[in-house]
C-alpha cells in the first residue's frame, strides 16, 4: 500500500529567461514502510521532489497523496504544518540544530507544539536508542558531526513520524559516521516500520535503500 503517491507534478521557479523547471511530470509511488534513495546530478530536481513530499512547497500542477489524503494548492497552511508535525519528521545535511541547547533539549523541543506531556523522557529515550544518552547535556559545539546527526535524528522521531525525510544525511559527516548512520535509518525502516525517503549523491550510501530513483533535468528516469 502506498503512503505516498506522486501524479504528473511539474514546478517552475523564475520567469522569463530566469525560467527554471525543477519538476516536469514527475510520477512516483512510495510504499509504506519502503527506504528508497533519490539521486541525481546537481540540478536535477531531486531537493525540489524532496520538499514536495515533505511539503515544504507546493507543486504548480499534478497531484500529491500522502496517506490517502490529497494535498493541492488550496491546502492551508495550518494543515501542511500538522501534517509535517503528525507524519513527517526531517533530517538535514546541515543538522540544524539550536547551537546554545542541550541535545536533550534540542530533540525535545519539537513535541512542546505535540502537547506531548513527557517529552523530556521521551528524548532521553530516543537518545539513547541512537547511543548518545551519555551526551544529554552536551550542546552541539561539544559534538562530532556524527553525533550532531544522532541527535537530528532523534529530534526527527520525536512526534513518533510515519516517513523520514533525509536530505544528504551524511554529506557533512566522515566514512565512520556515515556507516553509523545508515544503520541507524536501517533499523528505523526494518525494526520501527518507518518509510524513509533520502535525497544522497553517493552511491554508497544510496546502497542501503531497497530502491533507487534517479532523477536528471527534473525527470524520473
């Protein structure tokens, strides 16, 4: 059963001569509990997909189904905001994390706007299961950048997400961290049910997904 299903979506940034078509047409189905790597060429139109699916932007024409629900250009924006708190949790290249916070912090933060009531024990719980419950109150300038990849993550699964987005995950990080993450991501998809959807142009990273979809000049190829 797919949890996402993308239908003939194009998006244009720019006018006139600035034209850029980031997506053209774009079809593509995600099965539920599937970890598939999204690669291609600088420009190709793979981050654009990402944010889309992460609805971050808005398609210009086509259909978006996530979880059965459509999502078109009339969405409010106060329902993409519940959807990304309730179904989507996001890791980024850059980790993005609050520079003066405590890890514990940094990955409890999110579930303040849940309502979740015992966030505090749930981040020291999910810090531990990426092997950092003896950094809870380090902040990030006190981490590596695996270990500041751990804790993005963390923060990800904090409102409990049917889909991982990973935008280049490990492009900051070094060969050893990159490994420790992609177990990570692994174990999410095969042990906690999580679809995972990452955007990598290494293809030694983008082995660990059951499914590769290669992009080029804003197509599916």
């Amino acid at each position: 059963m797919k949890i996402i299903e993308i239908q003939n979506i194009s998006k244009t940034f720019g006018k006139g001569e600035g034209q850029v078509k980031a997506l053209q047409n774009v079809s593509i189905g995600i099965k539920r509990e599937e970890f598939i790597a999204i690669m291609g060429p600088s420009g190709s139109g793979k981050t654009t997909l990402l944010n889309m699916i992460g609805l971050l932007d808005k398609p210009d024409t086509g259909k978006y189904l996530l979880d059965n629900r459509e999502i078109t250009s009339d969405t409010s924006p106060n329902i993409l905001a519940q959807l990304r708190r309730d179904k989507i949790g996001f890791v980024f290249q850059t980790f993005n994390l609050l520079p003066r916070t405590s890890a514990l912090d940094n990955v409890a933060m999110p579930a303040i706007y849940s309502g979740i009531k015992n966030r505090v024990d749930l981040a020291k719980k999910l810090l531990k299961q990426v092997g950092l419950e003896k950094r809870l109150k380090h902040h990030p300038s006190q981490m590596s950048g695996g270990e500041k990849q751990r804790v993005a993550i963390a923060r990800a699964l904090i409102n409990n997400p049917q889909i991982l987005i990973a935008d280049e995950p490990t492009g900051n990080l070094d060969s050893k961290s990159e490994v420790e993450i992609m177990k990570i991501f692994t174990k999410l998809n095969k042990e906690k049910g999580i679809t995972v959807v990452m955007v990598t142009h290494e293809d030694n990273i983008a082995k660990h997904a059951q499914r590769i979809v290669r992009m080029r000049d804003g197509r599916v190829l």
